[in-house]
C-alpha cells in the first residue's frame, strides 16, 4: 500500500511538472518578454522558482504525512539550522549541504528536496530574510532532490566517497553555479556574461570554501547520521521509499 | 514600545511589504526610488533603532557606492560619453546613473526587508500559512522550537561529556576533533529519539483526525480594513500612473524622466503615502496615547 501511495505520487508529479513546464513557464516568460517588455528579470525568475516548487509542496501536502515522518523532518532541519548557526562566525563554513544530502540518501528525494528549501527558509528566520531566500532554498532543495534520485536509481552510490565527491561539485557548481549570479540580478536588476564572470571570479574561493566544508562534513557524519536514520527508519518503519 | 503597525493584521502586513517590495524593485524612476530608500532608512531606525543606522552607514552606504561605480565598468550602453577607460570601453553617463539607480533599489529592498524581519515574526507568517500549507507550517513551527532546544541540549551533553574527560578543550586536535564528533552524534541519536517521542505523543493527542479547529490571536478589525481600502486604492493610483505614461522613466539609450511638473508630483505624494503610512499610523498612535496619559 506504501509501494502504492508512493508510485502514485511519482507519476502525479511527473504529470504536475510537466504540465508546469510546458504551461506556467511559457506563460510566465511571454508576460515577460512582452508585458514587463523583457524588464523585469528578477520577477520573472522569481515566479520561474516558486513554480518549480509547487509540486512538492503541494504533493507532500495532499498525501497528509503522519506525524512521525513530520517531526522527523522537523529534526533533520532544526539540525541543518542548528548546525549553520554554529559556524555562523566561518564564512561559508555550512553543514547544511552536507545534512540535506544525507536526509536524501536515507529519506528518498522528496523529503531531500523538503528538508534543503525549508532549512533555507527557516535559517533565514535567524540570520534574515532577503531577496537571496528564494534562490537559496531552490538550490538546497534541487541539490537535495538530485542526490535523492540519483542515489535511488543507482547512478551514485550510497558510499562515502562517492557522496563527498557528489556534495563538493554539487557545492560548488550547483549552489555556487546559482547563487552567484542570482547575487548579480538581485543587485543590478540584469545580467550580462561580464557580470556573471566577474560574481564568478570573485566567488570562487566562497564557493571552494563552502564545497571544502560540505565535504568534511560529509566525511564525519556519513556513518553515524546515516546509521542513526536508518535505525530509527527499521525501528518505527517510517518513510520508506 | 511596539510599533503600532504590528499589531495590525498578520495578512495586512505581509500584502504590504510585498507590495512596496515589489514597487522598490520594478519602480525605477529616480523620485521613486529617493521615497522608497528615504522611508525604509526611516522606518527601519523607528523599528530596530541604534542598531539600524549603524547598519544603514556602515553596510549599505558603503555598497551603494560600490555598486553604482562597477555598472559603467561592464555596461556600455548610452549616448552622453563620458571618457574612455584604459581598455578602450566608453564610460557613458547613463551607465553610471543607471547603476546608481539599481544600487538604490537593493539597498532599499534590503532595508524594507530589515522592517519585513521586525514586523512579520514567525508566528504572524504560521498563521498566515497555516491553512493553506498545514503540514509544512507545522513542521516550520517545530523547526523553530527545535532549534533553541537543541543548543540547550547540547550545552547538557557537553558539559556531561567534560566529566569524563571528553570535553573540546582536552588533548590534541584529533582528539578534541573526536570528542566534537562524538557529542554531535549523541545529540542526533538524542534529537531523532525525542522526535519520535514527540510524534507518538502527537498521535495520541489526535493529530490528523478531521474536525480539529486552529486557534488563532489574530481577528480583522475596522482599522485593518481602512488600512487596506487606503493602500489599494493608493496602489493602483501608482500603477495606473505608469500604466498610462504620466510618470515614466528611461535610461538608456539617454536618461528621461518625468520631473516636478504638477501632474507627476501628486503620483510622487502618493507614493510617499503609500511608503510612509506604517511611520504616520506609528507616530499618530504615540500622539494620542501621549494626549490620553497626559489627559489622565
């Protein structure tokens, strides 16, 4: 029945997605291009990020979770947040990469991509929202949903090494790759290739930083966060696929 | 004292910083902007006090100026020339007013946002979502209690640790490096134990049975109905302005802009309305419960 619920699940959002996709995004582009007359970048990729969200949220919401797989989930973010907070005073020096990959290796795809954007949201909550919060917890959440599917479908290993390798350029390339310009069209309202050049060079050794630590953090807790999920899964039988 | 704006409605708070977000982001005339900035800056030292002007001088300044001076750098666009850098790239003048412009756009996001953060603390946006997104809502509730809780229980399985000898003060790095791990993984054992307490207890209490009711602080008032009434009404003045082309502006390829003419200036008073009305609904709050004090 689980199995059931689950592969329901997949194949409706698949369906939302696409439907998405090839609906809300054209849309939105086109009341861009032509409305906004091809101005207003931040809005438009704003409303291109809250759609790609929609799914999720309202598919976790539709199933009506039962209260342990909320309070797990619950934990696993305090734990992100909680663990930001600490190396608040490093720059860049983040577990939160390293906690989301792992909740996704254990949890499946869809609780990843949940944990990563609402620990984006909520650690903002302390350290201040923005206009960076949207784009922050899109790349959480899609690093998390990434290495969910990945994992589940066999093209990466659940091991550790091949998962610090995979928290390092997913760092770097992906939370770097998107943040840095998002950095640019927040500030300047456009962007242009010297401008993302010029964000990139100036944020390589952050996003090094940041993909270093991800890395370390991954290499420490792999065994005891993955052991102590996986108990508490076998134990209460909870979140399975 | 607490701001008066903040007792308003949860909802009419959160509708306007979204809208004068919005407005400070796609409203790039020049005037606009000055109201936009000039209202957050003040705004925000009525709400966060001390702490916001040395933010204010000592973050965003410093960042306008950086911000408007890297634009001509990398934009090359407009007619006025204004010299020709060493790589042989006209520096124009509407590159640099345009990068000013943007610069004065984020920083005035940023201080509405620093306003957003005073007003629409956590519970007020829980309520707000609370209906439409339950499950997550409950879980960002959680989250919020977890967190505190947490760094308390830390502190408890530290200073426990530090009795037997394994505290992060002892032995060289690998061993004090050791001991951190060991104590964040006693805490994760400990968090996801207690979770699962918290959820059997949850579940007994008759989470997720239908014909539960939402408690809730917050009922709509008069006052938050006017106060809606005025800001849409001023909302779509604004917007009808630009939408008809009596306030416009434009940067490239030269800067026009609607000046001080009669007919533009009452767009600008109305935004300054617009900008200003949690400052005024503040500031007329504290005068009449200054008169109702001294009355007494």
């Amino acid at each position: 029945m689980q199995y059931d619920a689950t592969v329901t699940n997949k194949k409706t959002r698949t369906v939302l997605t696409g439907l998405l996709f090839l609906l809300a995004v054209p849309i939105l582009l086109a009341v861009g291009v032509f409305i906004l007359h091809d101005r207003s970048y931040y809005l438009i990729s704003l409303l291109l990020i809250i759609c790609s969200m929609i799914p999720f949220v309202w598919l976790f919401e539709r199933r009506k979770p039962q209260a342990r797989e909320l309070v797990v989930l619950a934990t696993l973010i305090a734990l992100a947040v909680a663990g930001r907070a600490a190396f608040f005073m490093l720059p860049q020096v983040k577990p939160v990469i390293a906690i989301v990959i792992l909740a996704a290796v254990c949890l499946g795809a869809e609780s990843g991509f949940l944990v990563g954007a609402m620990t984006g949201f909520v650690s903002n909550f302390f350290f201040g929202q923005g206009p960076w919060t949207p784009w922050q917890m899109f790349c959480f959440g899609l690093i998390g949903y990434l290495a969910g599917v990945l994992v589940q479908s066999g093209w990466l290993p659940a091991k550790k090494i091949p998962l610090c390798i995979f928290g390092g350029l997913a760092t770097f390339l992906i939370y770097g790759g998107i943040m840095d310009p998002a950095a640019v069209l927040v500030a300047q309202g456009y962007l242009s290739w010297q401008t993302v050049l010029v964000a990139y060079g100036a944020g390589v050794w952050f996003n090094l930083i940041h993909a270093v630590s991800t890395v370390v953090f991954l290499f420490l807790f792999y065994g005891p966060l993955t052991q102590k999920l996986e108990r508490v899964k076998n134990k209460y039988g909870l979140l399975d696929g | 004292m607490k701001d008066a704006f903040s007792t308003y409605h949860p909802l009419v708070n959160f509708i306007y910083f979204a809208v004068v977000i919005l407005f400070s982001m796609f409203l790039m005339h020049p005037v606009f902007l000055c109201i936009s900035f000039a209202s957050a800056f003040l705004y925000s030292l009525r709400l966060n006090g001390k702490r916001a002007l040395k933010f204010n001088l000592l973050f965003l300044v410093p960042f306008l100026l950086v911000m408007a001076l890297l634009n001509p750098l990398f934009n090359h666009q407009g007619v006025t020339i204004l010299f020709y850098a060493s790589s042989g790239n006209p520096i124009t003048l509407e590159a640099v007013l345009y990068g000013f412009a943007a610069a004065l756009m984020f920083v005035s996001v940023i201080c509405w946002f620093s306003c957003y953060n005073a007003v629409m603390t956590s519970d007020k946006f829980l309520y707000l979502f609370g209906r439409v997104i339950p499950a997550l809502s409950l879980v960002f509730s959680m989250v919020l209690r977890f967190v505190p809780r947490f760094k308390a229980q830390i502190c408890v399985i530290t200073r426990a640790q530090a009795c037997m000898g394994r505290d992060l003060h002892s032995g060289n790095l690998w061993q004090r490096m050791k001991n951190g791990v060991q104590i964040l993984s006693i805490m994760v054992t400990w968090a996801l134990e207690h979770s699962i307490e918290t959820a059997t207890s949850m579940k007994s209490r008759g989470y997720g049975l239908p014909g539960r009711t939402v408690f809730s602080i917050f009922y709509p008032e008069k006052r938050d109905r006017i106060f809606l009434l005025l800001f849409f009404a001023l909302s779509v003045f604004i917007l009808a302005g630009f939408a008809c082309g009596i306030v416009f502006v434009r940067y490239y390829p030269a800067l026009g802009f609607t000046g001080f003419a009669p007919v533009p200036v009452i767009f600008y008073i109305g935004y300054l309305a617009l900008c200003l009305l949690p400052l005024i609904i503040d500031l007329v709050e504290e005068h009449q419960w200054k008169r109702f004090v001294s009355i007494t």
